[in-house]
C-alpha cells in the first residue's frame, strides 16, 4: 500500500513539473513579448566599444573588387558590386540626430539599433532613441534597416532576441536588413567558449524569425569573429554579411570614395555591408558615429508600406468590440491554446504575466490580450482587449452560483460590477441585468444551455 502511495505521489509531482515547464515557440515562430525577459529601464547596461584590434588595423591596399554574395528567393545568387551607398547606424550613445543634415551630407540609409540584451544581466533592453530615429530617419528620406546589440548564449536567446525585434520594427518600413550583432570582450557575458557549430547555431536561430517574419536577416561581425568564431563560409552562403573593418585611411570627414582601396580578400571574407570607421564626423550626429558603405542598394529590393488591418477571427462564436476593446465568445474551460487557434494570423499575449506559454492556462473574464500580426508590414492600430467570458461574472474563470450571486447584489445595489463584468452578466439579450440573466446561468450550471449558443 506504502509503495502504491509513493507511486500516485511521484506520478502527481511529475505533472506538476510537466505543466509548469513553459511552452517555448517552436522552429521560427515569434515569441510573444510577455514571454521575454525585458526591462525597458535598465541601467549601465550597453553594448560595447569596437574591438581594439579592429580600431587599430593597418591600412589594407587591395583594390580587388570581390563578388557579393546573397539569398534570393532561397536560391544562391551572386551580385557585383554595381553600387555604392553610404549609409551610417546609430544607437542611444548619439543621442538625438538632426536626421535632414544627414541627408543632405550624402548618406542614403541608416541602420538602428532597436534594442540590445545586457551584457551583465541578460535582460532585452529597448533602446530609447529607437523610434524616435528610425521615424525621423524616415521622413528625412534615408532607407532604415534594425540591428540588434546581441548578449545571447544559447538559440534559444537569439531566438527571443529577434522575436523582440520584428514585434518591435512591424509598424515601420524596414527596407535594409535586420541584423544579429552578437559581439563579446572581457566582461560580457559571451565571454566564454563557444564551438563554431554553437555560434552559427544562434545565428541561424536569429535570422530564420527575421526572415520567417518576412525581413532580409544579415550577420554583423569582424574579422576575429567571423574567422575564429563563426563558420564564415556556411554563414555567407545564406545570409547578408555586414563586415567591420577600419583601415587607417578612413576617419572623421575622410570617408570612402568609389574606387578607393577595400579590404584585403585574402582572408576570403566577401561582404555586402563595409563599415570602414567608427569615428566618423558626419553632419547632423553628436559625437562620432559608424559610416558605412553598402554595395547592394537593400531599397532596391522591396519597398512595402506597412498597412493598418483589423483584428479578426477565424471563428463565428467570436465577437470582437472595437468599442470597448473586448472580445466576447471564448466559454468556461478554454484554455490559452484556444484562443490561439481562434486568432490564427496574430500572436496572441495574455496579461503581460510571462505564463502565455502554457496551453493550459485557463482563461478568464478580465484577461488582457495583446495582438500583433505574424503578416510583416502590418499592424493593429488598436492591439488591446479584455477577455469576456459570458457567465464568468466574478473573473474566476469558473462559471458557478457565485455569479448568479454578483448579479443579484447587484440588482438589489449591494455591489457594483465593472464594464467588463457587466458584459458577462448580459446573458437574457435584454440590456440591463435582471433575474432572468441569473436563470441564464441556472441553466448552464444543470447543462441545459450553453452561454455562447
């Protein structure tokens, strides 16, 4: 009987385990926002200077002109470079940039950071000049691409990383690539040993969001990395490669010119993106800045206007309010997996708690829903609603006498209900609460009626 006994127990702690491990997006899927680790105000924690090495780099002489090589249409193709485009990135540490004069200086793109995780902590990070730059850079005429400052030590980190940032860029018109920025020095936490399977093991996982998403995914690196780091050449022959370099040619105002030396190739790195300086002096921009030159017009490739679409529904039962912002026809016992499959083209966050993971979450009158739209180039003018759950006047989730005892106190004005749960409580089509919406429930309870039909 003992052994019975301790049997049942540990079947029961295994369940427990089981349905609290959190359901993590699978292959290239977005991971909703309430299931990251982010904190919009952290402190001292950014990303990092150039690389030394790279600062102090001897002027190459090479005047070699290399292919650059990209995916189009998932077949490998092969580009010259038919163009030059001077463009610059930024991020909080320029602060705000006068976005007309850099414009009207010759740049003709900008990449900017969207957000970086903490090289201490770990913890996504927003960076606060983002959207200021990335609409002012817009209207000003420059062609905007994201990258983010990356700290990831697994997939499973580069994969947050850029489900974070297509959640974040959805509204915008991104016609330069989204690029994985993953870097290490002493104090980071990256600093450790990583094989070169590892590393390209959490690249592929940032640019298939990227590219699954329906943006144009790019690696940023240097030379260290991308030759002792990386697998260079199985990263090249699928993504975009953005490479930095400084030759000593370049710096302040000094900036490239057609025709002037690029980087030695004898190190087999072709690229479609050159930063050559760090410390370029560009008008409109506080301080230095990167300046770099791209040998792909990106514009040239796709120039989509994101569009404003409706929330729907691919369910009849359900009703959605753009009133007051609810959502109405989920029943007593749906769970969280649900009402994703009811949402079907949008990802579906519940109460910003970080448990939306779990299928078996059970939903309630009260739960806070936030949508985004997995179509890119899209988004929802208004992402917010309130679950209603018909019945479930008491936001338990339950459906019970307990609630024909809300309304009650409420008819005879012993307790007030909110607009939400007034909208449970509205159950005999009638417009105000009354004795008959009580029996509504009666019925439901003894299993003969259903509150959605």
């Amino acid at each position: 009987m003992r052994k019975k006994v301790l049997q049942m127990l540990s079947v029961i702690a295994m369940m427990f385990v089981l349905n609290n491990i959190p359901v993590y997006a699978q292959e290239s899927e977005v991971i909703p926002m309430d299931q990251l680790d982010i904190n919009e105000n952290a402190q001292g924690e950014e990303d990092g200077e150039p690389l030394v090495d790279e600062i102090l780099q001897k002027e190459e002489d090479s005047k070699k002109m290399v292919v650059f090589r990209y995916l189009s249409s998932g077949v490998d193709s092969t580009y010259y470079a038919a163009t030059e485009v001077q463009g610059i990135d930024v991020s909080r540490h320029q602060r705000t940039v006068n976005w007309s004069q850099v414009k009207a200086c010759g740049m003709n793109f900008a990449i900017i950071r969207v957000g970086y995780r903490g090289y201490e902590g770990g913890q996504i990070c927003a960076d606060e000049y983002f959207q200021s730059n990335i609409v002012n850079a817009s209207n000003a005429g420059l062609k905007v691409g994201v990258y983010f400052f990356s700290q990831a030590i697994n997939e499973q980190e580069a994969r947050e990383e850029a489900s974070y940032v297509v959640q974040m860029i959805q509204k915008y018109n991104i016609q330069y690539p989204v690029v994985f920025d993953w870097e290490t020095a002493a104090g980071y936490r990256t600093n450790r040993p990583f094989t070169k399977a590892q590393m390209n093991a959490m690249a592929d996982a940032f640019c298939q969001v990227v590219s699954s998403a329906g943006y144009i995914p790019m690696v940023y690196s240097n030379t260290t990395d991308f030759q002792n780091r990386f697998d260079y050449d199985s990263l090249a022959s699928k993504y975009y490669i953005w490479y930095a370099r400084y030759p000593a040619r370049y710096g302040g105002s000094k900036w490239y010119g057609s025709g002037d030396p690029l980087p030695n190739y004898d190190n087999n790195i072709d690229f479609n993106i050159w930063q050559y300086m760090s410390d370029g002096a560009v008008p409109g921009v506080n301080g230095n800045c990167d300046v770099n030159v791209s040998f792909l017009d990106f514009g040239t490739v796709r120039q989509p206007d994101p569009v404003e679409i409706p929330l729907t529904s691919s369910s009849d039962k359900i009703t959605i309010d753009n009133v007051n912002h609810q959502i109405i026809g989920m029943e007593e016992d749906d769970i969280y997996n649900d009402l994703r499959s009811v949402f079907p083209n949008f990802y579906v966050s519940i109460n910003g708690s970080g448990v939306s993971g779990s299928e078996n979450v059970r939903l309630k009158t009260g739960d806070q829903l936030v949508f985004s739209p997995k179509t890119p180039y899209t988004y929802l003018k208004n992402d917010t609603y309130t679950l209603v759950i018909k019945g479930d006047v008491d936001k338990n989730g339950r459906i019970s006498i307990l609630d024909m005892q809300q309304i009650q106190k409420y008819i005879l004005g012993l307790d007030t209900l909110d607009p939400v749960q007034t909208a449970a409580a509205q159950l005999s089509g009638r417009g105000e609460l009354s004795i008959l919406d009580m029996q509504q429930i009666q019925k439901h309870i003894l299993g003969l009626k259903n509150l959605c039909d």
